[in-house]
C-alpha cells in the first residue's frame, strides 16, 4: 500500500515535514510513503534525509504527475490545478482515497490516516481480473 504525494514547494513543505515523522507509523500499518514534486515545482530540497539515509522524496519524469492528475478533481479555466495532492493506493493498485490540497494541521488527521491504513490492510484479497473480450 502506498500514499503518494505530490507537491509543491514551498506550499507543501509543514505537509511533507508531518509525513517525515508519521513514515515510521505508517510503514509499521503497511504503507510507503513516496512524494514527488509537481510539474511546475521544484522538489523539496529543505526537506533532510532521514537518518538512515533514505528519503520520502523521489524523483519521476513530469508525466506521473500528470498522470495522476486525472484522477484530481476536473480543472476548469476559472480554478487552478491543485498544488498539492495524496492518494491512498491498496496493495492491489485501486486509489481508495484522495486529497486534494495542504491538509490543515488538525488533532487526528494522522489518525485517520492510519485507520484508513488498517482498514485496507484487514480487507480480504480481491479475486483476479480475467481479461478478455466481453459483452
């Protein structure tokens, strides 16, 4: 299971410094934690490694954001692209939750991050998809 990130910086920075210090949580619950930088962003380079040399930060080609910004909500004219946005993906690829925007810093926002963690963890695996021609 994975929560994917996508930034921009400097806007998203609290978000990323908070996801740093909940990445030990959220990989003992069974969730990665990988953020990429927006296409217009540049990455995060205030954000420091870990300790153990490792980093939330990752680097992509510009397409996988744009990829998965069809996934965000419709951008009209009139409305900005979102600079920031999470997905929660399963262990079996589906998104199951999505965020739009710098979450503000509420009492038990991580909590329910992590219940939602728990939940797909306990859910029973999904038959495989047989592909082929159907009507």
């Amino acid at each position: 299971m994975t929560l994917l990130v996508f930034y921009t910086s400097p806007s998203s920075l609290p978000r990323l410094l908070e996801l740093a210090t909940l990445e030990g949580a959220y990989t003992t619950a069974g969730a990665r934690l990988i953020a990429l930088p927006m296409p217009a962003s540049s990455p995060a380079n205030a954000l420091e490694r870990r300790g153990d040399g490792g980093s939330l930060l990752a680097l992509a080609s510009p397409a996988v954001a744009t990829t998965y910004m069809m996934f965000a909500p419709e951008v009209r004219d009139d409305v900005d692209t979102p600079a920031h946005l999470e997905y929660l993906i399963d262990r079996f690829g589906f998104l199951r939750v999505r965020r739009v925007g710098v979450p503000a810093a509420v009492a038990g926002g991580a909590d329910e991050t992590r219940r939602q963690i728990d939940a797909l963890v306990q859910e029973p695996p999904r038959a495989s998809v047989q592909w082929g021609h159907r009507h």
